[in-house]
C-alpha cells in the first residue's frame, strides 16, 4: 500500500495528529455520525477555500469535525497536540466554536485559536468576548489567510479580512479537504448497534468528497457558489450590509469545475448554493448557452431565486427551466400577505409570488404532458414574524397551497445578528437566541411576545378552515396530513 494511503487510512480511522494546524470544523454534534436531516451534512465552502489555499501554499492542516463526534469528551483527545486551531463561525454555529475553543485551549494551553467567519463579520464583540479565540478575522479571508497563519503576531486581536475582487480568482476547491461522515467501527465502538448501523449506512451513502443525497436529485451531489452576495435587503437578511460586493465565478470555470468533479468523482445532481443565483441576466443568459452544450450531463440542479424577478423576466426564466435543466426552484416566497411582505423589505409583493407560482404551476403541467421531469418549487416560508396576525399566517398557508409541486421549506423567522431586523430585535432584548442558543431544533421559539402555540397548531391543520377559504377543492387537498409540520427546518 502506498504510504499516502496508508496515512489517509490512519486519519480516516483514529484521527492520528499529522501537522500542526487543525481545522475545526463546526457543526451540531453528531451531524457526520448519525444525522437529523440531510443539510447538516452538506460541507463548508469557507473552510474548502482557504484550506484548499493554505494546502497549495505549503501550509498543510488537518481536520477534525464537531460533526463527526458525538459528546464533547470525544472531542477534546482529537484536538491533542496542535498549535493552532482555525474555525469559520457563522452565528449558527457560535455556540459549537465557542465550546470547541474552550476545549483547544484547554488541551493545549499555548495553542493559538484563529476563528473568521459571518458571526465574527456581525458579531465582533461577541466573539470578542470569549478569550480562546486569539484572533478574530471580521469579513473575507482568502487574500490574508497565509500571512495570518505565517504571522498571527502581526495581527491585531479584531480585524478585517480582505477578499478577492471576483471569485474568478478563487481556486477550485480540493474536496477532499473536507471532513469525512465519522468512521462507523468507531461509531459502533460509541453508541447502540442500531445506531452504529445508521452511521454505516450514511458512510456508505455519502459518496465523499462529493456530498449525499437529499431528495432534491440523484447523487453524488456537488454542491458549488457561483456568486456570493444578494444585493436585495430583506431586514430578516440583507447580507449585502456586510459582504462586500465580488465579482460571480464565470460560466466557463463553473462548468469546468463541474466537468472535473465527474470525471474524478462523478456527479449526478448539483446545488447551487448561491443565496441569489437568478440575478445578472447577462451571467445566465451565457449559462443558458453553454451548460447544455460544454456541460459533461445536463446535471439537473437547485438553485434560488425571487418572485419579482421571475415575472420581470419571465422568458429568462422559462429557458432556464427547460433549456438547463432547473428543476428546483428555490424561492424566498417568505409571506403570502402584502402587509408582512413590506415590513420584510421583500419587495416582492402578493401579486410577484402568485406569477411565478402560476408560471411555474403551467410550466410543471407542460412538461408532464411532454413526458419532462416538472419543476418543483422549494418554497422558503417564514412564520412567527413579529408584527405577523393570524390572517397574515392564513394568507401565508394559502398561498403555499396554489403550489403544485413543491416542498416546503418552512422556519420560525429568526433574529440573525447581521440583518437589519435582527439587530433591531437584539437591541430591543426581544431575540431568544443567545450565545448557546443560536438554533437547536425547527420548533425552537426564537422572539418574545410571538404566540408559537397558535403557530403550531395552524401547522397541525387546525385553522384549514380559514386557510382553505378560497381555494379550490383540488388545492384544499394539498399539504398531506404533517407535512407542513415535518416541512419545519432548522433555522
Ligand atoms: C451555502 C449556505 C448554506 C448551506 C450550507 C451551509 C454550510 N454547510 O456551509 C445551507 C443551505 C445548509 C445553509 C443553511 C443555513 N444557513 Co446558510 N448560507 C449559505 C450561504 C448562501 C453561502 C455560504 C458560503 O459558503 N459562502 C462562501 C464562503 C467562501 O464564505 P464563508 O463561509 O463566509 O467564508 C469566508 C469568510 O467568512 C472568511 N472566513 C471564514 N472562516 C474563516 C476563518 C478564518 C481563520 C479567517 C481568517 C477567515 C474566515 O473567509 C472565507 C472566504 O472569504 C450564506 C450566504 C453567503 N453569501 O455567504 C448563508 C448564510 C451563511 N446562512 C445563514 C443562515 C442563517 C442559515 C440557516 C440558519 C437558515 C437560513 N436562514 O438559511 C441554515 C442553518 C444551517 C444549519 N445546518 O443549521 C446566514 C448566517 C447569518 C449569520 N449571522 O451567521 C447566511 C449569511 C445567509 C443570510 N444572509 O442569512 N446555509
Ligand atoms: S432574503 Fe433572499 S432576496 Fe432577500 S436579501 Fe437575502 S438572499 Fe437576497
């Protein structure tokens, strides 16, 4: 056996210490084991990065997961030894950095914490707060990261990253930097058979380092960014506050990266992970011509966009549907009530959401009766927004119901530090998340003064009544007996 494979068995299996950086990668406990749901899967694309960049540049890490493990005392024997530990914290994950941290410090006093990411871009002093984090990175970190892990003396303890000017300039990501499910002899070694058969089954199904099946298409599933940043302000969102503007990855590198992963890995389906990827006609227009000629399969693909969008560019939008082969329509639908839609900063209104709901509605019964796949929408909704009547909700419930194909993807609204609203509820001491409570479970009540329990049971069907006022029979039959329940996600 060639040595190298020998050493990745070595890693995979016991988590032998082979550099002296470690990236931590952060996640609920267990995720990588025995995972609640397909998404805590998916991998880190700010991790990818700069890993991939500090590896071409002769700085070699390895990676231990928080994902991978399922109680902290596994954790701390796997973070033994090393000097330096980097982490990419998003407000989601800051309690799981904050403890991971702690727990680096603790095994290795003199060791140097090196944590960057969205939850220290817009909560500096939060983060700021916790004194095992040495070096807090604010913003983009990919044009620093090398002098910053060469030098971290010359840094002061807060500061500001620097990114590229156009993701052009971004290198591939080596997946194989990403962290692995957890190796299930070790699992079994931890937890109940059944369980150990679970962490068995997701090892096997993985198809690392591309990423499992989540219903959304065939696997393995590559999951890749092709722009970072929304330019709309939504208040419960409005990344563009705080990522800097960049240049999207051009199509050609986008489809050459993708022609790549199949030969080495193969592809079957793809997520595109860009919070907005239905902007800059211009871009899609030159992906519309050249995914369906240079691309290796026509991939079918997730990917997100707006309701106001769609209907300013309808024709846009219909030959991405049918010439690109995308097939779930993620959109940020959020409130089916003119009134929260406002109060969101959506600027999408009633009208907006109900045009691409028809078009798409038209577009999936066209396809069926060409013998196509129909696009399916993946409907983002917000509930419990504060401000929010129960009419509104119905509204919101109704609306959800014109759909014809579609999986819901439903959340309590959630007051992220970042975006404008949630600021606004943080300063007004009414955001239930707090440092260890940033998300746990979908039903988690995140606002003072939001009646939850009225939430949850409109989501156990008990106000139909009101909700399928208007509707058709045939929509009344939508949403089967908890699905909207079990459509809650974590958020
Ligand atoms: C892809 C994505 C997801 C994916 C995958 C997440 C994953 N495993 O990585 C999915 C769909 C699962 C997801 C889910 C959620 N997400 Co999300 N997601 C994104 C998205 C669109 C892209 C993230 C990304 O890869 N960016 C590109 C990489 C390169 O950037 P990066 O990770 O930030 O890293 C850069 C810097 O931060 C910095 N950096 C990072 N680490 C370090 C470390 C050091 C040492 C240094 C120096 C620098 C540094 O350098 C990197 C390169 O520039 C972002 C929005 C965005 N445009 O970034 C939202 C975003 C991160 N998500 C967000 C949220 C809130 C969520 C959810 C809670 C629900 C929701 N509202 O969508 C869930 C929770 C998930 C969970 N498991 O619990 C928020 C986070 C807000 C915050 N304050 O942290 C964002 C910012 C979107 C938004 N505006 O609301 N998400
Ligand atoms: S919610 Fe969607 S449209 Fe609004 S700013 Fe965020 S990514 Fe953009």
């Amino acid at each position: 056996m060639l040595e190298e494979q020998q050493l990745k068995l070595n890693w995979h299996g016991n988590g032998k210490r082979k550099n002296d950086i470690v990236w931590i990668d952060l996640g609920d406990l267990g995720d990588l084991v025995y995972p609640q749901g397909p998404h805590e899967q998916w991998q880190d694309h700010g991790l990818g990065l700069l890993r991939t960049i500090m590896h071409q540049n002769d700085l070699k890490t390895d990676i231990v997961s928080t994902r991978a493990v399922t109680s902290w005392e596994q954790l701390a024997p796997k973070l033994r030894g090393y000097k330096m530990a980097l982490m990419n914290v998003r407000s989601y994950t800051f309690p799981v950095a904050l403890k991971a941290a702690q727990i680096f410090k603790e095994t290795n006093p003199d060791g140097l914490v090196l944590a960057g990411g969205m939850h220290a871009t817009v909560a500096p002093d939060e983060m700021a707060g916790v004194d095992a984090f040495d070096k807090i990175c604010q913003g983009a970190g990919e044009e620093i990261i090398l002098d910053l892990v060469r030098d971290p003396g010359s840094f002061p303890r807060v500061f500001l990253g620097q990114g590229s000017r156009s993701m052009a300039d971004w290198p591939e990501i080596d997946r194989e930097l990403w962290p692995k499910p957890a190796n299930w002899k070790e699992a079994l070694a931890n937890a109940r058979p059944r369980r150990a058969v679970r962490a068995m089954k997701l090892e096997r199904n993985f198809n690392w380092p591309m990423e499992p099946e989540c219903g959304w298409g065939p696997p393995p599933v590559a999951t890749i960014i092709t722009s970072r940043v929304c330019p709309w302000q939504c208040v419960f969102c409005n990344e563009a506050s705080y990522i800097p503007n960049m240049g999207r990855r051009p199509v050609s590198m986008v489809i050459d990266e993708l022609n790549a992963l199949d030969e080495m890995y193969g592809v079957g389906s793809v997520v595109i992970h860009d919070s907005m990827f239905f902007q800059n006609p211009k871009w899609l227009q030159e992906w519309i011509e050249e995914y369906p000629r240079r691309a290796n399969r026509l991939w079918p693909y997730w990917a997100a966009g707006r309701a106001d969008t769609v209907r300013q560019w309808p024709d846009l939008f219909t030959a991405l549907v049918r010439e690109t082969n995308w097939n779930l329509i993620s959109i940020g639908f959020e409130s089916g009530s003119d009134r929260i839609l406002k109060l969101l900063n959506k600027e999408c209104t009633e009208e907006d959401n109900n045009f691409a709901i028809d078009l798409v509605n038209r577009l999936g019964d066209e396809m069926v009766a060409e013998g196509k796949e129909p696009p399916v929408f993946w409907s983002n909704i917000m509930l419990g927004i504060p401000g929010e009547t129960d009419e509104d909700a119905f509204k919101t419930m109704r609306m959800l119901k014109r759909m014809k194909r579609v999986f819901p993807s439903i959340s309590y609204y959630a007051p992220y530090p970042g975006s404008a609203l949630g600021f606004q509820l943080i300063a007004e001491g009414k955001s239930l998340m707090s440092k260890d409570n940033y998300h746990r479970f979908p039903d988690d009540e995140k606002v003072k003064g939001v009646n939850y329990g009225f939430y949850r049971e409109l989501l156990a069907g008990k106000y139909d009544a009101e909700v399928n006022r208007g509707l058709s029979e045939e929509q009344q039959q939508r949403g089967y007996d908890g699905m909207y329940q079990q459509a809650l996600v974590k958020a």
